[in-house]
C-alpha cells in the first residue's frame, strides 16, 4: 500500500497538470470500479473491508491515468516493466544469499520465497516468468544484445524453476512462443526461434516425459494432482452457492479473493464472486480488445511485448486471481496496453 501511495505521489508530481490521455482499457477499469463500489456500499462492508480496497483499486487506476500522457506505443515502458521487476527479484536472490534456509522454507516444500521482502513462491515466479519472457522477446526482436539478455533472462529462468511455479512456467513458455509467432513474419531470428522450441518440445516430450511429469506433479497424488490441488472443489462449491440478484449480478464486494475462509485461485471466478457477472463481462471485453488491438496493429516489437503480457495473464488467470482489483495482473496489462497505443508521428 506503501508503494502505490508513492507511485501515485510520483505520477502526480511529474504530471501536475493532469493530462491524460484517452484509453478504452483505463476506461473499462474504472467501470469495474463502479461496478465494485456499487456492490460493496450495498454490502456496508466499512472502510477496513471492500470500501478500503476500492480505494486503493480507485488510487491504482488514478495513477495508470497519469501515466498516460507518457504512453507512446514504443518498448519504453516493456524496459521499465523489465527494470521494476528485475529490481524485485534481486532482493530475492539477496535474500536467498544471505538467509538460504528462509527463503526456502520447508513450509512452501523448499520452494523459493521472498526473505527480504516478502513474497511467496508464485509471485516470485511470476515476477520472474514476465522479466524472462519479455526480455527474451525483445532479444527476439533484436531491441537487446546477447549479453543483457544472458545476464537478465537465463536468472530469471532459474529463479522460475526455483519457485517451482507451474502456473508461471506453463504462462512463460506458451506467451513466449506466441509473442515469437506476431515476430516470424518480419524477423528471422524469431522464425528460427520458433523452429527450435517445436523441435526441442518434440524431444523433450520423447525422451523427458516421466521426468517432466514429475516435475509437474511436485509429489501430489493423483487425486490432489487432478482438481488442482484442491481448487476444483472450492470452484464447484462457489458455483453452487446459492445468490441474490444482487450478488449474481455485481457480486458481494471487494474481498480478500476467498469463499467460506478457502482461497478462490481463480481470477475469473473471484471476478464472478466479488463483482458478479457485470464484472466477469467488463473483464471479458477489456481483454477482448487488448488482443484485438493487438492483432490489428502491424507486428512490432511492442505488439509482440504486448502479446506475451496478455496471453501469459490469460493462462495465469486459471489459477490466479487479480483481474478485478490492483494487482501485478493490471499492472501487466497496463504495461500491454501501454505498448499498444498509436504511435504519434513527428513532423
């Protein structure tokens, strides 16, 4: 919360006169914000609860909007997403130097965890996933050198499977291979690169079969293993819940993305939860037209950027919830629609 204050402080303080830009996904954002504060005052969950977090989902959106006079459709703010989040990771591996028994933890099955500030296996290897995936694509798209993306990408892979994060990993590896198919049309190195990642799965799925499934499975038994670790139950008993029309419709508020004290591990379905289908559908269309956008404009390094963004938060939002409030998931696709804005031509 500390942060976002800051951040909002900083936007202000570099736009004082407020100028913003137009921008369809800002605009759908702030509708699902509506929608939230509508269902939220209905609920009268007070300012600790849903109230609270619409607040902060209000200064989250207000500080995307003044950042918008800065968005020009380049692989600037890819860098600076790269830059962020890199400087989050390095507190990871600081703390893994310096406290090696915390920042693996038997309580997360040795997996790794933030030590010096805190962070739990998924987020590390999601903050990994996207600054390995998006400077490998602009490696792809030759906007970096061989020797920035070995120092960036290669230890941000190793801290991915560090995590032992199959949402990231999986997320990772197809939005890479997505953003590399928008670049074969106008760059031979991301055709090469296509070509080998086919061959390398083939081989992989030959000879590594059982080592990968293990790898996947992390010990689970096969009944754990087939409703994802116990989500599918939490999913069919959300769904089964009886509702209002109320709750059906704008849902019952901003929470802690749970339902009856378990975690929901769903973005669409904590969408559905706490915003109801209103919100489910303002979700649908804003990543609708982020991957139109993305479709239509001709390919680009910051339209491949932007694809790798919106494909790895789809697959990520199966198992991850923070497509209706602030999160590393907006942010991600602010990032992506940051890139896809017309660029303005200069006379």
């Amino acid at each position: 919360m500390g942060s976002l204050v800051a951040a909002f402080v900083l936007a202000l303080a570099l736009n004082p006169r407020i100028r913003l830009r137009p921008n369809a996904f800002l605009l759908m954002l702030s509708l699902l914000l509506v929608t939230s504060l509508v269902a939220t005052v209905q609920l009268e969950t007070g300012v600790g609860g849903g109230l609270f977090r619409c607040w902060r989902l209000a200064m989250f959106l207000a500080t995307l909007w003044l950042l918008t006079c800065w968005w020009d459709g380049t692989v600037a703010f890819a860098r600076y997403h790269i830059r962020s989040y890199a400087a989050v990771l390095v507190t990871v591996v600081l703390g893994l130097a310096v406290a090696p028994g915390l920042a693996m933890p038997e309580t997360y099955g040795g997996r790794l965890t933030g030590a010096i500030w805190p962070l739990t296996p998924p987020q590390v290897g999601q903050y990994a996933a996207v600054v390995a995936g998006l400077t490998l694509v602009l490696w792809l798209a030759r906007r970096t050198d061989h020797r920035s993306t070995l120092a960036i990408a290669v230890p941000a892979l190793v801290l991915v499977f560090m995590s032992y994060t199959r949402t990231a990993t999986l997320g990772l590896a197809v939005a890479l291979v997505v953003a590399g198919i928008s670049l074969a049309l106008t760059t031979a190195r991301a055709r090469r690169f296509i070509a080998g990642t086919a061959a390398a799965a083939t081989l992989a799925a030959v000879a590594f079969a059982p080592a990968i499934e293990t790898w996947f499975r992390r010990g689970q038994t096969e009944e754990n293993f087939a409703n994802l670790t116990g989500r599918q139950k939490v999913w069919d008993a959300l769904l089964a819940a009886p509702r209002s029309p109320s709750e059906l419709w704008f849902g019952v508020g901003l929470g802690n993305k749970s339902f009856d004290g378990l975690p929901i591990d769903s973005g669409w379905l904590a969408v559905y939860q706490e915003q109801g289908l209103i919100g489910v559908g303002i979700v649908a269309v804003f990543l609708a037209t982020l991957l139109a956008v993305a479709f239509l404009r001709p390919p680009s390094p910051a339209r491949a950027c932007a694809v790798f963004l919106i494909v790895y938060c789809l697959i990520a939002s199966y198992t991850e919830v923070g497509l209706g409030d602030a999160s590393p998931y907006l942010l991600h696709l602010a990032a992506a629609a940051s890139l896809l804005v017309p660029r303005q031509e200069t006379t």
